[in-house]
C-alpha cells in the first residue's frame, strides 16, 4: 500500500513539472479554447436539431391537417373492403366461373395460406413486422435521404401496414401529403387491428400481375390459383418465394403476357431472379436453412406454371352475360330499396335508373358475390352440340359492312339463328337456353332479347284458351273457315287466308282448327271475343310488350304483334296450361350470397291464377292433336321416348319466322329459327333445307332428346295431364255446337267432346236442321230449286236454315256455300239452304271429243252449272242417252255409232247450245271372195246360155245435217 502512494505522489509532481514547462502552458490554453468550441458547435447542432425537428414537425402537421381522424369501425371497414370477384354457380352448387371483371380476387382466411408464403413476406417486405408499431423510422428516414439524393437505389420504407393504408384507404399517389398521411394512418391502424389481422388483409389485397388467362390478379388465393393452378394453403418454398416477390413489380415479375401466354426466355429472367432474390432473404433472416435454399434455388419453377383454360366468359359467354345482367337487374332494385328509393320509379326515371345501373354494376365487379343459378349445365352443354350438329337452318346470307375495330371493308356472314329455353314447369326454372348461333359472330341473345312475332303459337294464348274460360267454346264447338267478305272494322285491305290461300274448310271444329292453325276460324272466333280485351291474360303471363291498345287488332290472333315477344316469355306462357293455368314466372337466378356467406337474395316464387284448371286442361288436350295430326307431328314422330306433349307450331308472314312450343306435365321447351334481319325469308332454298315448318319440328325434337338423354326421369314426365274437376264431356250438334236434336242424330251429326262445366254447356236444343234436296256445283252443295232438272237433284239430304247461316257467318259474312264444302266432316250429311244466284242466262257450251267409244268434255265455264245432258242426233233429231251430274266425270261410253253432242243445265234448267259433233262410224264386215265353180255340162235338150243375176244397190247413205244450235234446247 506504501508503495502504492509512493507511485502516485511521483506522477503527481511529475505532471506539475511538465505542466510548469512553457510549451505546456500553451497547449493547455489551446485545448481549452477548442474544448469551447466543440461545446459551443454542440449547442448550435442542438438549436439546429430542434430547429429542424420543429420545422419537419410542423411541415409533416401541415401534410396531415386536412386528413380527418379516422375512428376504429371506420378504418377497419376501408381495410377489410376488398374489391372481389363475383362467381357463378350452375345448379346443384357446379362451379361455372367468374363474372367479368378488371380485377379477380377471391378472399382466403390466414389458416389457409402456406407458412412459407408468410415466411417470404416478412423476409421481404418487413423484417420486422413483429415489433414496429406502423412504421420503421430508419426505413422512412432511409427512403428520404434517397429521395433527395435521387439514388438510383430505391429500397422504400413500407411496411405492411403502410401498404395496406396505401391500397385501402389512400392512394397510390406520390407525393409527400400521401406518405405523411399513411405514416399517420399506418401507426393509429396499428391500435385497431393484430399483426394476424394486418397480415391477412395484406395478402388479401395486394396485387400480383397477370393470372394464366391475361386477367388482372390480386390476393393471395387468387395468384396461388392463377398462376400454380394450386390453393394458397398448398403454395411449396419455390411457389411462394416467386409469388412473394411478384408485388414489387406485378407485371414485369409475372410469368405470363397480357394475352394470357407464358413468358419466355429472358423475359421470364426477373420474375425468377426475383424469386432467388426472396429465397437468400429468408435465408438471411433464418426462416429457411441453408438445406432448404439450395434445393429451392436450384428448382426449376418455369414446370409449374399453370396453362390457360378457357374462361367462363368464353366458354358460355351467353349464359355469364345473362347472369350478369339479371343480377344487375336484382341489385338495382335492392340498392334503390336500401336508399329508400321504390324500385318502380326506376323504370320511369331514366336518371335514376342510369345512377343505380352504374352503382349494382360495380357492385357486382368488387362485392364477390357467389351466384347460384337454376342452369344445369349437362343440358346447357346437351343444347350447344345439338346446335352445332343441326344442319338444317337455312341459308347464311353475305353482306360487305365496315371492321369497327379497322375500318376497313369485310365480308360477314349472317346465318339463320336460334334461340330456344327449357323451364321447369311446376317451379319456373330455367334449366337451359340457347342464346344464338355463334357469339363471336352475333352475341345478341335470341332466347331472352329478341323480341319476335310468335306466328301461330299465339292462337291458344290469345283465342283458344280465352274462348273457352270466358264460355263461348267448348273443345270441339264448331268455328266457320270461310274466308270473310266484309272487312270494315279491321285493319285488312284484302280478306286474309289460310297457309293454304285457296283453302276454306267451312264449319270445322275449334279442336281442328287449332291442330291444323286454320287463319280464318280462328280470326272469326276472336272478333266474337275481342271486346273482353282478351290481351289481359298475356299481361298476366308475363308477355311485356303487348301495347294497351293492341288487343283491337284483328291481325294480333294470329301473332301479328306490333312488336313481339321473346323466346322465353313465349315458352313461359304455355307452362301456364301445364301448371293448371297458374302462371310461374321463368327465373334463372336461385340465389345470391356476400363474401361472408349471407344470403342477400333467394328466389320466391308467386303463382298467378291466368285459367282455370278446366280451362288449362281442355286447351292442353287440343293441343295433343297438333302432335298427334296436326303441324308438329312429325316432332312427335321423331321422339325417342313417350310422354303426354300438347304442343303449338307458328309461321310468320313470308316465313320469317317459324316457332315450335311444346311441353308435358314436367317441362316446357321451345325452339324459334329466323334471321336477324327480319326481312329475309327462311323459305329461301327450301328445297336444300327443307320447309320452315319440318326444320323447326326437327330442331325441336332433337333438342327434347339431348335434354331427355341428361335427365330422362325430368324430362320424359310419368305421369299424363291429369283431368281437373269441372272438365266434363258432353254431347252436341256439330254444325251448330247446340244440344243434339232428332233431325242431327238423324243426319249423323251429334259429336262429343270436352267443355268447360263452369262456363260452357250444351243445353239449348239445335234447331239449325230442316229436310232438304241439294245439287252439287264446283265442289259444293246447294239447295235444289223447284226448276232444277230433278235427274240433277240428290234427294234426303239435310239442310240449314237461313237463320243458322247468318249466325255462324257472324258480321264478317262470306259465301255461305263454303260451309259445308264435300271435302267437310259435314259435306256427306248437310248442304247450305242458301239460294244460289243463277245469273239467268244458258250457260256456256262445251267442246267434246271422242276416243274409241267414249266421249269427253270440258267444264262448262258458267258457275251456275249442275250437270250435261249427251244426246244422240238421229235424222235431226235428239235422244237423250245419258245424264252427269257436274260432281261426276265428265265423260260417258256409248254402246253404238251415230253422231253425238253435249250440252250444259243450269240450276234453273236452262240449256246450254250444244257442243260440237263427234261421231262413232258404223264398222263395214270385209267381203268374202267365193270359189269359181265351172258352169255345169249342159245336157242333152237344155240350153247352155246363162241367167244375169242382177245385186240390187245398198241404201244410200243420207248426208250430214248441221244441227241448228238454237234449236237444241228443251
């Protein structure tokens, strides 16, 4: 210890000597000046520290001052708000794809995302994500010395949580207001959400280039599918280090073009030096070891990447544009409800409309919704091949129209097109449709947009059907088919026809006339219905643009609509008959879920009583026989299977269009073929493609055996319509569909068929009969008169009265002698008890030949003719040989020669002047030639002279006398 003291006290007196010493003096003096120096420079970096720092401060308040202060629902509503893509559903929950969109992204939860995803995350984007509380000051101060140096090296400063406040609730915009605010935002998120919550939103929301197809990408799930064709959950060390780099430069790292192709080659080389890059950070980090980063870094990631597949936008893109606009029809009216809007004025105030449209189409692109739909897709895909193999639509015209897209002049073909829908009949579903031919060529949807006359399949919608519920027919009550002589009060310059245009049928049943369309009943029947507006059952079975005033259209009972109906309204409305006459409205969408799986909408159906059931069943059973015997049996010839079908075939005019609906208990199916332009005929080369009328029956029964092929125990229904209460059967005239009297039964007319009990019955007694004689002129039958020659008269018939005929010809009138034409069911039994107007005058004389023994004539060319009288002319004189009825040959066999004329008679008996001459001449035997015999040897005493034996001449033939023509009537 002594010595100790002794080492101090000698350093001691040491240091005072050296500091005595001059030079020491003055280093201590400077020391000291510098010493002050250093404490006053220290002072001054201090001032200019807070200086500065209050500067900054208040510069960084004045970036921020405007940014409102966010609560915590708020900003946790921004964050977790994520833009993603809707998806449609086929029945039965088949996945069918995404609706189109900028954008795709499907939300995952953290649990399904690979630890090695989150791993390479964090080594990449924040090291310490763990530990800051929003934001890394060293970073930010980093990114700011960069930023004012303008280094070409840019490392950034983001955290995760900035990034999110960057995507969710800010911008992308650079500038220092921006950065400011989500440094602010970025630490006060910090307070309201977990690292888990913060993590997961990240990789819910970031961008990650270009899937498979082209299509945008972002999230996490959406880049795992979209690019390794895997879950997130599934992503190896290789697949998540390339997605986890992908973000910094999306589209430059992704391994595909914007056509959807991969990359090759040197472009595929930053994406996959990128991925190295994200694999050495892990390591760094210790997330990876050394083992693991060898494998990786030497892992050929270019196998897994995912080839294109046809998107659901390409590959049914009538069906995911139809559920896009249905659902926008949905959402439209929802958001208008939620803003206290009633959804009705949207259809009137097109402002409004267009507002809503515009915010239910962004809804539908961002809100991820899942779609549920009632299309089953076996029957959809069943549909597109029997589309594509029909060969029989008709003639694809040309026509030279100018590129949109270039502008320059090309030829486009324009095909004859289809639409067609299957609906489920007992709940509305539309199981299946077909929007056209080819979308690339007309993406114009022709099941659910084209709005279309329907031709003749508005006959029992609009006459038949109504007829029967209002009580004026029963099934076969009878219905006039003359053509109609008085037009005032409808809108036809000329009297309408039959398909047929010379055809008049005459008194027919409603039954027949429907199973054969006949034109002129079924527009007599209407004019008897058109003033209970029977348009309001169209209304009630969902037909949309049938105009207030239409109804008093002459020219509508047979589909000649102002403007038309679709495809689907049409087929429809016959499911109505099926359904006991409830309308069920079709529908496609069968609900819509929000990303959190709540159901914002489920279809509910709401039947409409249109008929009655007796009504329904009656008309379905009359259009059995239009399968059975009438325009569509050969659809039904061609069926592979058997079910109870009623079905109804429609023409346009010029066959422009050409429609076949049909249906059974289960399902209702309906098929239209025609062109977009309206003007062009599908009659057009008929003999290649066949009548109109055959192609619709053969595309129709095709497409009923491909949709019976995916579902036979749907589609070919077990059970036949089944006879309702108040459907009843009942006997009744046939000509006057009166309750039988003795002189119908007599004459073999009484008929029996279904009625409507509640509406309709025979019980007024017929009276229309009366005994009467007829002849027969031109085909027809008319009361004989008291002159008519009476070898011309067909005796026992039976007749109508003058009151019967003015009542079934109705206000239209026409030529009553067409009631009953001989091709009628009735023309065997009655005849029309109208007088036929003889014009009064002989009728016309006719020309006659003979060959061999039979003599022919030609048609008198009078109208009023009944039959010919042939006459033999023997010494100027006629006999009288034979006798034709007009109905019969005009030709007669004669048994002998002479000289033979013909004449015509009227119905009043006059004669016609006489035809000319034919003759049948008398056949001579030939003369036999007779042996010579010598004279005999004279004996003795006789004398050898011979006795001249002297022929007497023959008669002599009498000259041919001209018959004086006036002088041939009697």
């Amino acid at each position: 210890m002594k010595k100790w003291m002794e080492k101090i006290q000698f350093y001691t007196e040491k240091i005072k000597e050296w500091q005595s010493t001059k030079w020491a003096k003055g280093l201590r003096i400077s020391s000291s000046v510098v010493w002050n120096l250093c404490l006053l420079f220290i002072v001054m970096f201090l001032a200019l520290g807070v200086f500065a720092a209050s500067v900054g401060a208040g510069y960084f308040a004045s970036l921020v001052k405007e940014e409102p202060l966010r609560d915590k629902e708020n900003m946790r509503a921004d964050v977790f708000n994520y833009e993603e893509t809707s998806e449609i559903y086929f029945a039965e929950n088949v996945y069918l794809g995404k609706l189109r969109t900028d954008l795709e992204r499907t939300e995952t939860r953290l649990t399904e995302v690979s630890p090695h995803v989150i791993d390479a995350v964090l080594a990449t984007e924040d090291e310490y994500f763990e530990v800051h509380n929003g934001i890394v000051p060293k970073a930010i101060f980093r990114g700011l010395v960069q930023d004012f140096t303008n280094s070409d090296t840019q490392t950034g400063g983001s955290t995760l949580t900035q990034q999110l406040i960057k995507n969710q609730i800010l911008t992308n915009e650079v500038s220092y207001e921006r950065k400011a605010k989500e440094i602010l935002l970025a630490m006060r998120l910090e307070h309201f959400m977990t690292k888990e919550e913060v993590l997961e939103a990240y990789l819910n929301i970031i961008p990650y280039g270009r899937n498979a197809n082209g299509r945008n990408i972002a999230g996490i799930e959406t880049a795992a599918n979209g690019i390794f064709n895997v879950k997130a959950k599934d992503l190896t060390l290789p697949q998540a280090a390339y997605i986890a780099g992908i973000p910094q430069a999306p589209f430059a790292y992704t391994p595909f073009k914007q056509g959807g192709e991969n990359k090759e080659g040197e472009a595929l080389q930053p994406g996959i030096e990128r991925m190295k890059t994200v694999l050495y950070r892990m390591k760094e980090t210790g997330y990876i070891s050394q083992k693991e980063y060898d494998s990786a870094i030497n892992y050929d990631i270019t196998q897994d990447f995912r080839e294109p597949e046809v998107v659901a936008e390409e590959k049914y893109p009538w069906l995911t544009h139809e559920v896009e606009n249905r659902v926008k029809d949905i959402l439209r009216g929802q958001l208008a409800s939620a803003d206290g809007i009633d959804p009705e004025r949207l259809a009137i105030e097109p402002k409004l409309y267009e507002k809503y449209d515009i915010v239910a189409e962004r809804s539908i692109r961002t809100d991820g919704y899942r779609i549920h739909t009632t299309i089953n897709r076996e029957m959809f895909e069943a549909m597109l091949k029997v589309k594509d193999e029909f060969e029989y639509y008709g003639h694809t015209y040309t026509k030279e129209v100018k590129d949109p897209n270039t502008g320059e002049i090309i030829t486009k073909d324009f095909p004859a097109q289809v639409g067609s829908m299957l609906i489920e009949n007992g709940t509305g579903k539309i199981l299946s449709f077909l929007g056209g031919r080819d979308y690339n060529l007309e993406q114009y949807n022709h099941a659910t947009q084209a709005v279309r006359p329907i031709g003749s399949t508005m006959k029992p919608l609009l006459v038949y059907a109504p007829a029967i519920e209002y009580g004026v027919i029963g099934a076969g009550s009878p219905v006039v088919d003359i053509k109609l002589d008085n037009l005032k009060g409808t809108t036809w310059a000329k009297s309408p026809a039959n398909y047929t245009i010379a055809q008049e049928k005459g008194i027919i049943s409603a039954r027949s006339s429907l199973a054969t369309s006949q034109n002129l009943s079924t527009i007599r029947l209407y004019d008897s219905i058109m003033d209970r507006k029977p348009t309001d059952f169209l209304t009630k079975m969902g037909f949309e643009h049938i105009e207030d005033n239409e109804y008093a259209n002459h020219a509508l009972s047979l589909g000649g609509m102002t403007n038309g109906a679709t495809v689907e309204e049409n087929t429809n409305a016959f499911g109505t008959f099926a359904n006991n006459g409830q309308f069920i409205d079709a529908y496609m969408i069968e609900k819509i879920e929000d990303v959190e799986g709540n159901i914002i909408y489920q279809h509910e159906t709401v039947p409409v009583q249109v008929f009655s059931p007796a009504t329904a069943y009656i008309i379905t059973d009359m259009m059995r026989d239009v399968l059975s015997e009438g325009t569509a049996k050969l659809a039904k010839s061609r069926l592979k299977f058997q079910s109870d079908f009623a079905a109804k075939t429609g023409t346009t005019q010029n066959h422009n269009d050409s429609w076949l609906v049909g249906y059974n208990p289960n399902v209702s199916l309906g098929v239209w073929l025609g062109y977009d332009d309206n003007t062009k005929s599908l009659f057009y080369m008929n003999n290649r493609y066949n009548h109109p009328s055959v192609r619709v029956n053969m595309l129709w029964s095709n497409m009923m055996n491909a949709m019976y092929d995916v579902s036979p125990d749907l589609v070919d229904a077990p059970n036949a319509f089944q006879v309702p209460e108040g459907v009843v059967t009942r006997s009744f005239c046939g000509i006057s569909g009166l309750a039988p009297s003795d002189a119908c039964a007599k004459a073999g007319l009484v008929k029996s068929d279904l009625f409507n009990a509640a509406a309709m019955l025979p019980t007024a007694a017929d009276d229309s009969l009366i005994s009467s004689s007829y002849v027969v002129m031109n085909g027809n039958r008319y009361r004989a008169l008291d002159a008519t020659p009476s070898e011309f008269v067909v005796q026992g018939g039976y007749g109508v009265n003058e009151d019967f005929i003015t009542r079934m010809l109705g206000r239209f009138g026409g030529n009553a002698s067409k009631l009953f034409p001989e091709n009628s069911s009735f023309g065997g039994n009655v005849v029309s008890e109208q007088v036929f107007r003889a014009d009064g005058s002989p009728p016309a004389a006719v020309n006659a030949t003979i060959s061999g023994n039979t003599i022919t004539w030609s048609k008198s060319a009078s109208t009023d003719v009944v039959g010919y009288r042939v006459f033999q002319v023997v010494d100027g004189q006629r006999i009288l040989v034979a006798t034709k009825a007009e109905a019969e040959s005009p030709s007669h066999t004669i048994s002998g020669p002479g000289q033979y004329i013909i004449v015509s008679v009227d119905i009043t008996g006059l004669q016609s002047g006489a035809s000319n001459i034919v003759s049948l001449e008398v056949q001579q035997p030939e003369t036999p030639i007779e042996p010579v015999i010598p004279p005999p040897t004279p004996e003795d005493g006789e004398d050898d002279t011979t006795e001249e034996i002297i022929t007497p001449p023959s008669d002599e033939e009498e000259p041919s006398e001209e018959v004086d023509a006036s002088t041939a009537r009697r």
